[in-house]
C-alpha cells in the first residue's frame, strides 16, 4: 500500500476523533473508554502473531516498543481524552499541528536525521499559532488560570501531542525491521493494561447499563476505526518515510474536525482560532515551499520512484 496515502487516512480519521471522542465521553468515561478501545483492538491483530520471531527482537527492540505504547497511548490518550473534556473538540487536531515542530526537533536529536533550517522556521511560526490558541482564554477573555478549564484543556492537549511525538521517535526504528501489524498488537495491549488501575473508581459512579448511543459510537469508532486501522495505517507509514515528515500529515486533521464538530456538537472556530490556524498553515508554507510536501504531490511521487525502482525502500 501506498504510504502517504496511508497516513492522510489515518489523519482525516484521527481528525474526525476529537468531535466523536468528545461527544463519547458525555456518557462514558474516559479510562474506561480508552481501556475497552485499545484492548479490544489489540485482538484484531493477535492472528498476525503466528509467524513472528520473538528470537530476532533485542532488549532494546523491545524497550522501544513499550515505550513507543506507552507515550503514543497511554499518555496520548489520557490527556487527549481528559483535554476533550475541558476545552471544544475542534481545539484538539490544531493544537496536534505542532507535533511536526516536535518531531522535527526530536528526530534531528535522537535518529540523527539531517535538520532542516527552513523547515524549523516555518514550524516556529506555526508554533506561535499554537500558541494563541491555546493561552486565548487568559489573553482575551479576562480569567484566570486557575479559573479557565478551557485553558487547563488546551495544555493537556499539548501534552497528548509531546505523547505521540515521543512514541514516533521510539518506534521508527523498530518500525524499519518489525512488520507493523505486530507492534500494533503490543503497543495496544500493554498500553491498554495501564489505564486499568483507574477503572474501578470511574465504574463506582457509571455503569455499562448506562451506555447509549454516544457511549457505543465512541467504542465502535474507537475500537474499529481510531484505533485498529488508523494507527496500523500510521506505523505502516512512519516505517517507510523519514519521521520528520510524517508530523506533515497532521494538518488534515483541523479541516475534518470543524467539518464533523459544527453539526454533532455545535462548535463554531472564533476569531483566535481562525488568526492561530492562519499562522499554523502560514508555517507550513514556509517550511514546506508549496507543494513540496502535499500529500498528493508525495503519492505522485511515490508511484514514479516505485515504477522506476520497485525493488528499493525510498525515504523521502
């Protein structure tokens, strides 16, 4: 399958989560929810453990396959899913914009990829978007920080995004020698053990009897969709392109939010939204010189360089 085309699937679906997610968590609770996604994903995947080799997996492998579960869900899920809670969903997919700076940063620091300076400075202004988004409650509407749950939102969201940039950077490696169909199985189901030890306490105030149709549109899209395929589809991608490119892919994400937020939750994008978007995408355009990175300019060149060298693992 083609790689890009895999990662603008896996990002329009993660863009339509934040609204669905959001519109979940009104009847179901949010360890309890990522508990039931990620583990019952995780069963999706166990037939694809029939022909691994254990045996050809290191120690490090190893550690950096927990790791990669741990911050990609674990963390990325429980300040998503807290985040959504306190802030509108459409907030979620922007604020997860700065994840190319992010992993821009991390991947030049830790897989020692070749850093790129006009890409820095186009993600520093896309950053500065970022930036006003979320600190809009304390500039512009005259609360407080410890009054603004909106703004404790947006910063757990920030720390969701920091969650998926970290795993990236553990699995790409990984990724390059494992087939990604066996590290979606393990990330999913360790990960999914350690939402566990909250559960009780969630399930002393809720109960499956209370489930309704936002409850069971959450698990079914997360189980199926958020988690099974999308994140497959992620892994497949980031094992075949250079990880300080995959962050691009992400920009789809806003565009699906606003779509699916407007009519299920009545969200409407402010005038801080639009001016912090603006230089979200201001920075892509300086870093990424117009189309050079569109993800349908990268398919076109995906199937050229496959045509004329089918044999070969690209990284462009």
């Amino acid at each position: 399958m083609n790689p890009i085309l895999a990662l603008i699937i896996a990002n329009t679906i993660w863009g339509a989560a934040s609204p669905i997610f959001k519109y979940s968590l009104t009847n179901i609770p949010p360890f309890t929810l990522a508990f039931i996604r990620f583990f019952s994903a995780s069963f999706i995947f166990l037939p694809f453990l029939r022909n691994f080799k254990y045996k050809e997996l290191t120690a490090s492998d190893w550690f950096h396959i927990l790791a990669g579960g741990f911050f990609g869900i674990t963390i990325n899920i429980t300040f998503f899913f807290l985040g959504l809670q306190r802030t509108e969903s459409i907030n979620a997919p922007v604020i997860a914009s700065t994840g190319p700076l992010f992993l821009f940063l991390f991947s030049v620091v830790f897989l020692k990829e070749k850093p790129k300076l006009r890409v820095f400075l186009g993600m520093v202004l896309s950053f500065m978007g970022i930036l006003l988004i979320v600190f809009s409650p304390i500039l512009f509407d005259g609360k407080e920080i410890n009054e603004v749950g909106v703004f404790e939102g947006n910063l757990m969201l920030v720390v969701a995004t920091l969650g998926s940039v970290m795993a990236a950077v553990c699995l790409k490696k990984v990724l390059e020698k494992v087939n990604p169909l066996v590290v979606t199985f393990f990330t999913f189901f360790t990960s999914s053990l350690l939402f566990v030890p909250f559960i009780p306490k969630e399930l002393s105030t809720w109960s499956f009897s209370s489930l309704d149709t936002a409850g069971w549109t959450g698990i079914l899209f997360g189980v199926f969709f958020s988690s099974a395929l999308a994140y497959y589809l992620y892994y497949y991608g980031l094992s075949r392109i250079r990880a300080q490119e995959v962050g691009v892919f992400t920009y789809i994400d806003p565009i699906v939010a606003v779509i699916i937020a407007i009519p299920l939750l009545h969200e409407y994008p402010n005038l801080h939204y639009f001016i912090g978007s603006f230089l979200v995408f201001a920075g892509i355009f300086i870093s990424e010189r117009r189309i050079h990175y569109h993800p349908v300019f990268k398919i076109r060149q995906y199937r050229e360089i496959m045509r004329s060298e089918p044999t070969e693992r690209h990284f462009f």
